[in-house]
C-alpha cells in the first residue's frame, strides 16, 4: 500500500503537537489534523489562562501583605475587560507559535475535523489521505452531571470567555479544576460557593494536606461545603428569591460571538444566570452562574474509531498497551483521550516514547511513575508519590510532618500556615513521597520530585544543607518521625 504520510495525527493539543514535531525531525512526512485552536486543552482552554487567573487573582494579597509590610498602596477594582481582552491576546500569540513550530518542522496541517475511515485512512472534510501509522491524540471535554437544566451551568472552558464576572457563583466538585477556579474567582472578588459531594476535597490526594488546603480555603472565605451536591437546578425567577432573568441577563454569561470564535460545542450555550440550585441538604439558593467542575471524558465520539478497529474502554477512552499501540496496530494513541493521567507534561511524554518507538526503533514505554503535579490553589497543593494513606497500605512508613506559619505571612499578621511532609520507608529508607501545601509548592515540588524519582532517601534528604531563610528548608531539617505506621 503506498502511503502520503508515514504519520498523520489528530488534534493539536500538547501531546500531539510534540510528536508530529519530533517524528518529522527523524525525516518522516508528517500531518497533523485539528479541527479547532491549535494548542489544544492546555494552552487554549486550560493550563496557560488558568495560571495567567492565577496569578491576576494573587494581587489583593499582595497588596494587602505590602500594606502590613509598611508600604501606603490601596487596591482598586479589578478589570476583567482589560484582563480578558489581554488573555486572549496573549493565547492568540501562543496559538501562533505552536502554528508556526509546526510549518517550521514541516509538518502540513489540516484545520478541520478528522475522522477514520480505516486503519490507514483519514478524512478531513472531502479530502481523504492514507498514513502508515495514525497517532490519536485528540484529548478530552469537560462533562456536566446528568441533572435537568445542566445545560445552565459553565464549565471550566467558558470562563476564559465570560463577558464580566458575575458576582456570585456556585462550582460543583472538588477535584483539580473544582479547587483552582474557587481560589481564582475568590481572589478576583467573586463571593465563590462551593459543593462537594464527597468527605473531603481533592480525594486521592494525602488527606492531611487536603485537610489543611479545605481550612484555608473556608478561612480565605470560600463558602466551601462538602457531603453536598447539587439535585435541582433552574433559571431563577422571583419566586426562586432572584429577578426574573431577562434578555440582558445574557451578558452575563458569553457573548455569541465568542461562541462562534473561541468555543467548542461543549461550551455553555445556555448559561445565563441567576440560577436557582437546591442542592443535597435542602437549602435552596440563588447564584449568577454554576460552574460544573465534574470531571472530563475522552474525545472519541464520532471520529471513526470503531470503523478503524480500535477498541474503546468503559470511560470512553481509547485502550492503549504500555506502548500507547490500540487495537488496531497502525493506530496510536495519547493524552487524555486515552484516560491514563489527565496532565500535560505526561501527553508530552507519551508522544516522545510514541516517535521513540515507531520512527526510531527504540521501544519505549512512556513513565508513568512519580509524577509530581501542583493543584494551583492558594496555598498551592505540590505533591509526588504515594500518600500516607496509600504508603502504610504497602509497606511499614515513617512519617514527617511539618507544621508552620510562614515568615512573610506570619510578619503581615496573618494565621496561614504552611505543611510539609514525607513519607519514608522504614526499611529501605526511601522517600516514597512529599506533599506540601505552600505559596509555590508547585514550583517546590518540582524539585524535590527529582530526588523522589532518583530515589532518595531520607539520609540524603538530611545530609542535604538548608537554603536559610526559606519555607522550602523545612524539608532537610525535618529530625523525628511524626508518626510510624
Ligand atoms: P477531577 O476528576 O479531578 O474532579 C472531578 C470532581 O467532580 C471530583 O471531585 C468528583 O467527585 C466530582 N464529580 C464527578 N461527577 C460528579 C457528579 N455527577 N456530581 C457531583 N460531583 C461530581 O476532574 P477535574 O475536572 O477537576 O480535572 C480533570 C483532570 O484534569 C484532573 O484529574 C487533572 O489530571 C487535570 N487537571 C490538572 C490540573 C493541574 O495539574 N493543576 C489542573 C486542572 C486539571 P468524586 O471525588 O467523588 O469522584
């Protein structure tokens, strides 16, 4: 069979974009298809303007410590127009690069909607083209619970395009995307309401540090309720306690033009507030929006996958062996769409092992151990490896613990507190995991990820000198276990 590319991919994002790069460096002919921006979640949609919110949201603090620190400043109102207007700006230029990456490593790309025909065929509108080997890297959307009038609510990607913030809001869900847009909204002046379903937020992650980021986050003054979900939700009226919502209310949510330029079609094209929520404990409530932070599901409706022999899981993902090879050999995939871990460093990897293996013949399994991720909350949730929970199942564990009000908070007067912890095999010594919730524990965490991966243990931790005055020194200082288990 003659081929018109050694490797076509699908989707744009991350993941994708990486490995159309580095497989047209090995000298193959390479396409990349995306039927949207190129850039994908992360940059578009996700990582890139929620840390760009991340950081806009900081500023009142900043101002507030400058105050205790002596200086005469006054915060005035925040512009979401300006910020907005930037923000998009700014992903626009990113969007180029990611464009221009791409025709400078010759790769030719396809802006629409690809689907297959078969194990070797794409089609891209009416055109159709053969490749010898197809990469799926298509990622995932964000998902909405099944309750009537969902379709009301937001989800992470209309954020990044709300017209004015609304003044109060109510997000559902207490995992990653849950947790970081109720510290932003709280830190831009939203009044943030929160309901999570579960015991505590962000499960899976070690239990003391999410104990102690659920504290900071109600003592910041987030309205944060867990064991609480939402059952009924509906336009508020005046009976409801809010105004009759009117054609203007539409303002509130996103215009159409941004709809038809910035958006997908899992975009809110209802969401209009105020909104009337009765959730599990009986209490009925107005917000100006709903936002649904309830988790996202693979991108693998509609794309041919079934017409190409590829298998697809329980979650809607694509199965993948360690080799990220479907069931259909000639077809790859990576990223999110395959539902192993939702983050893009991770796609990234798993695209290089991809060229590795099938460009240069050099097998390779993408890592999928000690991972380390921040949750960028305020304070930030850095982790890497096993959870106390999860270590003592395993095997038997010291545990050091760390405790402390941070120098500049604690100088401007205020009770944040800072936690540090590792979890030590007894035998071995090994540090089989570091958790900490501080300003820039993901920036922490990075690091210490290192000396986890490495295999460090909590010998070389010690043996390692103190960078003095730093909050990050309390983890080479930390002299008796906390507790064994
Ligand atoms: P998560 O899976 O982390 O969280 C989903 C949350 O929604 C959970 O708290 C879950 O509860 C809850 N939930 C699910 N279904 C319902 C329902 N029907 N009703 C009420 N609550 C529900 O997903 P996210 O969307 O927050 O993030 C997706 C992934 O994206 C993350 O897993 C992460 O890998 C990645 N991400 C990473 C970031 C980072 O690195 N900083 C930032 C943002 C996203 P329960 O716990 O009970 O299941």
């Amino acid at each position: 069979m003659s081929f018109d590319y050694d490797l076509f991919v699908i989707g744009g994002g991350s993941g994708g974009v990486r490995a159309a790069r580095v497989a047209a460096s090995t000298g193959a002919k390479v396409a990349l298809a995306e039927e949207y921006r190129m850039g994908g979640t992360c940059v578009i949609r996700g990582c890139v303007p929620k840390k760009l919110m991340v950081y806009a949201s900081g500023y009142p603090d900043v101002f507030d410590d400058a105050m205790q620190y002596g200086w005469d400043v006054t915060l005035g109102d925040f512009d979401w127009g300006h910020f907005r207007n930037k923000l998009h700006t700014e992903l626009d230029r990113l969007e180029e690069v990611y464009r221009n990456l791409l025709n400078g490593s010759d790769v030719d790309i396809f802006d629409g909607r690809a689907t297959l025909d078969d194990p070797h065929t794409v089609r891209i509108g009416d055109k159709t083209v053969k490749a010898k080997h197809i990469l799926v890297a298509t990622g995932g959307h964000p998902l909405r619970p099944d309750i009537p009038n969902a379709e009301l609510g937001l989800v992470s990607n209309d954020i990044f395009l709300m017209e004015k913030l609304p003044k109060s809001v109510l997000i559902i869900g207490g995992g990653y995307i849950a947790c970081e847009f109720a510290c932003i909204l709280h830190g831009l002046g939203v009044e943030v309401t929160q309901y999570y379903r579960g015991a505590q937020i962000l499960r899976g992650f070690d239990d003391e540090a999410r104990g102690l980021l659920a504290d900071s986050m109600i003592q910041r003054g987030i309205n944060l309720h867990v064991g609480t979900n939402i059952v009924e939700m509906a336009p508020a009226s005046e009976e409801h306690g809010g105004p009759t919502p009117t054609a203007s209310d539409a303002s509130m949510g996103i215009s159409a033009q941004d709809i038809a330029s910035h958006s997908k079609s899992d975009t809110a094209e209802k969401a209009k507030g105020p909104i009337w929520v009765k959730s599990t404990n009986g209490t009925e409530k107005v917000f100006d929006h709903v936002l649904f932070a309830t988790g996202r599901a693979p991108n693998t409706n509609g794309i041919g996958l079934e017409e190409a022999g590829v298998k697809v899981g329980r979650w809607g993902e694509v199965v993948v062996d360690d080799y990220s090879q479907t069931s259909a050999p000639s077809i790859y995939a990576i990223g999110d769409v395959t539902n192993r871990v939702q983050l893009t460093p991770v796609a990234i990897r798993e695209g290089m092992a991809f060229v590795e293996t099938v460009f240069k013949g050099n097998p390779t399994k993408p890592d999928h151990e000690l991972i380390p991720s921040a949750v960028f909350t305020q304070p930030e949730l850095g982790t890497v490896g096993m959870t106390e929970e999860e270590a003592r199942d395993q095997e038997p564990i010291e545990v050091y613990c760390t405790s402390f009000k941070p120098m500049q908070q604690a100088f401007a007067g205020k009770s944040d507190r800072v936690l540090m912890k590792l979890i030590v095999a007894k035998q071995s010594r090994k540090v089989l995991g570091c958790h900490i919730v501080a300003d820039h524990a993901g920036e922490m965490i990075q690091l210490a990820g290192i000396a986890v991966k490495m295999g460090a243990t909590k010998e070389d931790f010690d043996r390692t000198v103190a960078v003095h005055p730093t909050m990050a020194e309390e983890i080479v200082t930390m002299k008796e276990p906390m507790r064994t288990a």
